[in-house]
C-alpha cells in the first residue's frame, strides 16, 4: 500500500481539481473519495458572526459539494465510492452549534440526492454521522468536565467514540462488501 500526502484547501475547486488530478495520473484513477473536513464555532444565532457561518458552510457544504464534482468526474467511467461525512448532527439540532447542525444536514440530504443522480454509473454515496468523538476539535469540549459528562450520559455505550470507530464504518462504506449500499446513513454514535 502506498499513501502520498497532497496539501487541499476543500473550500477551493481549484484546489479539488489538483489533488484529483494529481491522484489520476498517480494512480490511474479513483476509486473511493472520503469527505472528512469538518469545522465548528460553537455560538447562539445571536451572537454569530456572518464569518462564522460563511466559515462553516464553506469548509463542510462546499467543500463536500467540490469533493464529490470531481470525483464523480473520475468515476463516471469505471464507478466508485463517495462516503461524505455528517454529523449525529445533521440527524438531531444542538442548542449552540446551529452553523454546524445545518451544514451536517444539507450534507446528509446532498448525499442522498447524489446517490440517486449517479447509480447509474455506478458510483454510490453514502454518509457517515458520528456522535461524540474524541478528535483534536471535540478537544475544547470534552475537556470540560461538565460537558464531557453530559455527552457520556447521552451515550448509551457509555464511552466517547475513537476515529478508529468512525474510519471502519468508512472502510465498510468505501469497499466491495458494501456494493449494494447507495444513499444510506451509516451512524456510529454509541447507541444516542
């Protein structure tokens, strides 16, 4: 197995169509994309900034929207995975993190809309909606103790979830076994 770093900013098409085009004459062309970049601004619409809410469409809507251009564009030919990631979010509102609980839903409802556009090529979408994760941006609020409690009593499984958690249910989504899955939502949120 071989994995090639390539810097991308997902807010840029530009950019989308470098690291695609790098991957296909890398590789010889694509097989799986993985929408994964996430942001969050923690804030009440009051007292939101427009930055705020531009910031988090950009990074979680469009940037899933550039993703999946270019790769359905590679794929059209020969197929593949999409698994774009929502939110436990884009299932269920947060009382402080409208920006993020919207953007998570217009990727939930844009990966079922791509499923159906594209089954035809033989390209499925599907997206993934983790609960609480422990990652480098839950960090502010899983140190918290007040929080961290909260959202482990949300928890059935009594545990905050690990990225190992969540990329096995991209892995499944993006291989063979998972051939007939398009337009589904895989959670993987400790039973919330």
């Amino acid at each position: 197995a071989v994995a090639v770093f390539h810097r991308l900013d997902v807010t840029r098409r530009e950019s989308w169509q470098e690291v695609t085009d790098f991957a296909l004459s890398r590789f010889g062309g694509l097989d799986i994309l993985v929408n994964c970049a996430g942001i969050c601004f923690p804030n009440t619409v009051e007292n939101a900034t427009l930055e705020e809410w531009h910031a988090t469409l950009a990074v979680n809507v469009d940037g899933t929207f550039f993703g999946c251009q270019s790769a359905v564009a590679a794929m059209k030919d020969r197929g593949g995975a999409i698994v774009n990631f929502s939110s436990i979010s884009g299932l269920a509102a947060n009382a402080d993190m409208f920006a993020y609980d919207a953007s998570k839903g217009a990727v939930r409802i844009f990966s079922k809309s791509a499923a159906i556009q594209y089954a035809a090529d033989g390209i499925r979408v599907n997206s993934i909606h983790p609960g609480f994760v422990d990652t480098p941006m839950t960090k502010p609020g899983h140190s918290n103790p007040e929080v961290a409690q909260k959202r482990i009593e949300a928890t059935p499984l009594g545990r905050f979830g690990t990225p190992r958690d969540i990329a096995m249910g991209c892995l499944y989504l993006a291989s063979d076994e998972a051939s007939w899955i398009t337009g589904t939502e895989l959670i993987i949120d400790g039973g919330m």
